[in-house]
C-alpha cells in the first residue's frame, strides 16, 4: 500500500507510523522534512525516539528520562524480557519501574531547527524495530523486492538490505514518542484486522504490487514515463556507438588499398568526428537550454543517419574527412541530451549510477556487435553496406522516438490534470537557469574529473586505428571478423565492471573506484606493448581484457560525481533544482571532454605509435598511473553525517541480551 501511494504521488521519502503510535505535532513535522538531510549524512533509515523500540529505547532514555527512571526503564527490561515480555504485556511487567510516576518530559518545539541527527556510522546497533521510520522510497522498493521479504513483516527484509548496502541506521534526537508493547496481548485481533486490511488492499491496487516474482532491485528505474526515458536515451546511445565503431576492423586496410592513405591520414579521418563533436559541445549546453532535450536527440540522430550514410557512398580522402566531421557535429546533441536527460530524470540515491551502469554495458554491447557486424558486412557487401544499413536503423529508431513524443503529447493533452510520470524533474515544471553555464561549473575539481573521460577515449583512440595491422603482425594472419571479435574483446569486462561500479561504490567511494580503474588500465596499456616479455596471444588478450576492466570503473562514475561536484558549488539551491539547473553544462562539459580525447588519440597514436609499439604503450601505462595518483589526492574527502562522538554513543548492556531472535517470527510484534 505504502508503495502504490508514494508511486502515484511520486514521493521520494515513505514515513511509516504503526497504528498505535504517538507522536507529538513537533516529532511528526521533524520526520517529515527531515528526508533531505538524512540523505545528505547517508542515513539508510531515520528513526525517531520512542519509549519502546530497537535502538530508539536507549536514545529516548538518555534524552528525556532522569538517571533514576533510566535505571529503573532498563532493570525492568533485563528482568523482563527476555522473550519480549511473553507473560504479559509490557505495560503490565512495568507498571512500577517508576512507582507509578509520569516523569516530566519537555517536548521540543514546533519550529525548533531540524537537524539533531545521530548517525551510527560505526554499525554499533544490530537490529531496528519497525514502529516508526523514515526511508527513501528506492530503498524501500529494494526491500520489497528481496528475496527474504515478506513474511508478515518487513522488519527482517529491511535490516537485511541495510546490512547489505552498508547503510546506516539514524536517529533523530529532537523526537519524542510513544509506542505500547503488545507482547502477546490482543495479538489474535490485531493480526485479523492486519489481515482484513491487506486483502482490501489487494482489491484496491494492481496485483503486480503483490507478485513478488514481477519485482526486481531496479524496477524503480522501469515505472511509467522514466521508462520510456531509458529505452529511447539507451537506445540511441546504443545505435550511435555501433555505428561509430563499425568500420574499426576494416578502414585502414581498405583506405590504404583503394586511395593510398597512410597510417597517418588515417589518423586524420578518425580524429575529425570527435574533433568536431568536441567544437559542437561547446555550445550545446544553450542549444538544450533553448529547444530541449527531446528535440536536440532526435536532430542527431538523423544527422548522423545522414552523415553515416554520404561516408559510406564516398570513395576518397576529402569525402571521408567531410562526413567524419559531420558525424563529430550530429553526436554533439545526441550525448550530450543523454546525459542530460538521465541525470534530471533518475535523481534518487544510487540511480544515476545505475543508469549510467547501463548505459555504459549498452555502449559496450554497441562496440561489441559494431565492429563484428561491420566486419561481416565489409567482408560479404563491400564498403557500403555496413553504413548503409546504419542509416536504415537509425531512421527507424527516429521513427520510433518521434511515435513515443506524439503518444506522449495526446496523452498530456488529454489528462492535463493528471500528474506527470516522471520521478526526476525531467518533465517538471522548472525553468532553465541560464546563469549556469560551462564557464561556471568549470572548477579545477570538476575539469580533473572530465580529464579521465579524456584519457578513457584518447588511450583507447590511439590504438584503434592501428590494431587491425597491429594483429596481423604480432599474431600472423586472420580474418576482418576475427580482427573484429579481438577488438570487441575489451568490452566484455568494461560491462561487468560497469555492472558493479554501483554495488562497489556501497563500500567505497567514487574516488577510489576511478584511480584504481586507471591503474589497470595502465597495466592493460603495459601489457599491449609487451608480447616479447609475454606470449603474443597473451599480451594481446590480456592487455584488451585489462583495458576493459580498467574502463568500466573509472568511465561510470565520472559523470555523476562531475554533477555532484558542480551542484555543491551552487549555493542555497535545493539538491533537484541545482541538478536540474547544472545537467546541461556539465554535460557539455563531460562530451567535450571524451570527444577531445577520441579526437587527440588517433593523431598521436597514428605519429607515435608506429614508430615504436613496444615503448608507447608503456608511456601511456606510466602517465595513466600518474594521473590515478592526481585524481585520488586532488579530492580531500567529506564526511558523510555527523560521525558519532564516543560519549554519544548508547550502550546496549542491557537490550543487546534480549534482541529478538530473526529466525524465529514469534518473537516479533
């Protein structure tokens, strides 16, 4: 029921309160704007302070009770409940504890300052109560979906997720509350009426809220409109990188034979797309501002359709310069959209490196099935039919986007009141700010961070356009199709790693992931140049295996702390608003960032490599480790929350005795 509500009215934050709880005005008004800052100091679940509850009974008991009731609260815990007070009901065993007293509480005020948060950052406390809590709704969606929920209760699914992510519990110090132990008291009808509600709750929502063979840790990302947002920017990026790399195995070769181009001049037709890509990103941040997302997408998508199509059908060097370059203008709007787009739409903690996860394993399967299908294309249809059948899906995916757009308009024109599907700000009614800019988000932190996307393409530019002759003479002659499989060889662990880049970053933080991947990719970079030290087939294997791993876990998490980084800058903007507001620029930022690279790569690939394969790729290994160096010290680090002090900190000598036994659900209620 919880979620079905919070969906519809597209809440970030699900507060829970059991029935026979009570709450002053001013702890309920505390929980409810308290869902921001919890995020901020990396709460898993924000509790507040009860009389009854696991941990909160400590807290309530330091902060409200004297040093005698406190002592009297906690004997009559140790002497009493070892089963939860199975003999009778809480109330009954401590009725006493204070000789029938009702000590003087002073309740905080209503428009106290929020922010009294105690986070256990050290994990000090096992287990929590589910009486009353504070969480993000993409947790709690994650819940839900585990396979150990639920039982008749979520209590044992949540801890279990919160030990999983490592997310900590917290507890909002300036609440007061009350909650009756039942124990074994009217327990008979409080679960008949709990039962009668959840059939009503089944009658009056969808039953897939119910299947929980339907649900699935990131079946958030695929509710309504946020779903069409992923399949058509996934699905573009998809097409574009394809067909970007399509023609890797086989234009050297053909260019070399059919005109007499050098290695060189190669080099040239490789860097000209992201070279003019990078001059279009320049200004695309505006471009966006001004005709927005949707429309910039769907002009790159058919310009590259276009441009894809007249270098296929040219037959020199001037024809192919010419179309490369407009190909670099058309991925100009549609990466930079992408990224944008993304970044508005999933702002809940952890999706947008989810989503750029699966962005980066799309890419990965373009680059994969682009050279080999561009390969096999070449081989069996000549030059032109690889960019030929490009051009034909591109239009179609065009097709398709513009159906959804038309779709999506009737069905806004229609239902004008309804609210829209979206949970990010996408489709919000906020207003571009056109003080944000590149020059503003362009801060030394932030330029550090795009510089590894710059590395990422340029290190991987500089061997692409060589490694089709560089294979047939380190490992003799084969085929443009296997030529193809070697080179999409890299992308199969920059996938994997892509994958778990969000699940890594639970246990440490963005910058360790992105220097640790450039050491590998460092190493990958050795191992190229190194078939004398190793085998031939090794080195070659080896070092693309490296390169991919090294790849997906510096790439992914890049983006996401550039917006980080920039909306900190923004000062007294709320979080949404302040990504909203930077996405653009740093996007622009982002792409002109990774073009440079792709473009620089192939010319100095193409002039140094050539000369000496064995020696390059270790100078790259060494820069590459370098700047992992830089990228790890330049950021000093933040703490997340306040870190509790150790006199802060309760102590569980009494309750940690009488935790409830997770195996056995007796002991629960």
């Amino acid at each position: 029921m919880m979620l079905a509500i919070a969906e519809h009215q597209h809440f970030q934050w699900i507060l829970s309160v059991d029935d026979d709880v009570f709450l002053p005005p001013a702890s309920l008004m505390s929980l409810l704007r308290s869902g921001p800052m919890a995020d901020e100091r990396g709460c898993g679940v924000l509790l507040p302070l009860t009389q009854n509850g696991i941990p909160s009974t400590e807290t309530f008991a330091r902060s409200w009770l004297s040093e005698m009731d406190r002592a009297e609260l906690f004997r009559c815990f140790s002497q009493s409940s070892g089963q939860f007070c199975t003999d009778g009901s809480l109330m009954q065993n401590c009725w006493n504890a204070t000789d029938d007293s009702i000590p003087a509480v002073p309740v905080p005020d209503p428009w106290d300052e929020a922010g009294n948060i105690m986070v256990d950052s050290e994990f000090q406390y096992p287990y929590f109560a589910n009486n009353v809590f504070l969480m993000r709704f993409d947790r709690y969606v994650r819940v839900m979906a585990h396979p150990d929920c639920c039982q008749g209760t979520d209590e044992r699914a949540m801890n279990q997720v919160l030990q999983e992510e490592r997310a900590p519990l917290c507890m909002d110090l300036q609440t007061f509350g009350l909650h009756p132990a039942w124990g074994n008291f009217g327990q008979t009808m409080k679960n008949a009426v709990e039962l009668q509600t959840s059939e009503l709750m089944k009658d009056l929502f969808p039953a897939q809220w119910f299947a929980k063979k339907d649900r699935h840790m990131l079946c958030v990302v695929f509710w309504g409109g946020r779903g069409v947002v992923l399949v058509t920017c996934l699905g573009a990026y998809f097409l574009s990188m394809a067909m970007i790399y399509q023609m890797s195995p086989f234009f050297e070769v053909y260019a070399r034979k059919s005109c007499g181009a050098s290695s060189l001049t190669v080099g040239f037709i490789f860097a000209a797309m992201p070279m003019s890509s990078f001059v279009g990103n320049l200004g695309m941040d505006g471009m966006i501002r001004r005709f927005g997302v949707e429309v910039m997408m769907n002009v790159g998508l058919i310009l590259l359709a276009a441009s894809s199509l007249g270098f296929g059908l040219s037959q020199n060097v001037t024809g192919w310069l010419c179309w490369r370059s407009m190909q670099g203008f058309a991925t100009a709007p549609i990466y930079t959209s992408i990224s944008t787009r993304l970044a508005r739409t999933f702002t809940g903690e952890g999706e947008f490196h989810r989503v750029v996860g699966l962005q980066e394993v799309c890419g990965n399967v373009g680059v994969t099935l682009g050279p080999l299908l561009g390969g096999m294309l070449f081989q069996y249809g000549g030059f032109s039919l690889p960019f030929i059948v490009s051009a034909g899906l591109h239009l179609l995916f065009v097709g398709i986007s513009l159906l959804s757009i038309c779709c999506k308009e009737t069905k806004s024109g229609s239902e004008e009141a309804e609210p829209s599907d979206a949970h990010g700000l996408e489709a919000g009614p906020i207003s571009e700010d056109p003080t944000v800019t590149i020059c503003s988000v362009a801060t030394v932190r932030l330029l550090l961070l795009s510089g590894i996307s710059t590395l990422c393409l340029g290190v991987w530019g500089a061997f692409e356009p060589l490694l089709a002759d560089h294979f047939v003479k380190i490992l003799g002659h084969i085929d443009h199709t296997f030529i193809g499989f070697l080179m999409s060889l890299s992308a199969v662990p920059s996938t994997f790693a892509a994958m778990a880049v969000p699940s890594l970053l639970r246990c440490v933080r963005a910058k360790w992931l992105m220097a640790g991947g450039l050491v590998i990719y460092g190493f990958g970079s050795f191992s190229m140049g190194s078939w004398e030290l190793l085998s031939p087939w090794a080195s070659q294997i080896g070092g693309l295996l490296l390169i991919g791993c090294g790849w997906g876990l510096c790439w992914t998490p890049v983006l996401p702390s550039m917006v980080e980084a920039a909306v900190a800058q923004l000062k007294d903007t709320p979080a949404d608003q302040g990504r909203h507001a930077v996405s653009p620029a740093v996007s622009s930022v982002f792409n002109a960032s990774a073009a440079l690279g792709e473009a620089v790569g192939p010319l100095m690939g193409t002039w140094l490599l050539p000369k000496n394969f064995q020696l390059g790729p270790k100078v790259i290994a060494i820069f590459l480790v370098v700047y992992a160096a830089c990228t790890y010290f330049s950021d000093p680090g933040s703490e997340k929350g306040i870190e509790l002090q150790t006199e802060q900190l309760p102590t569980q000598t009494r309750l940690r005795s009488v935790l409830p036994n997770p195996e056995n659900p007796e002991l629960e209620g």
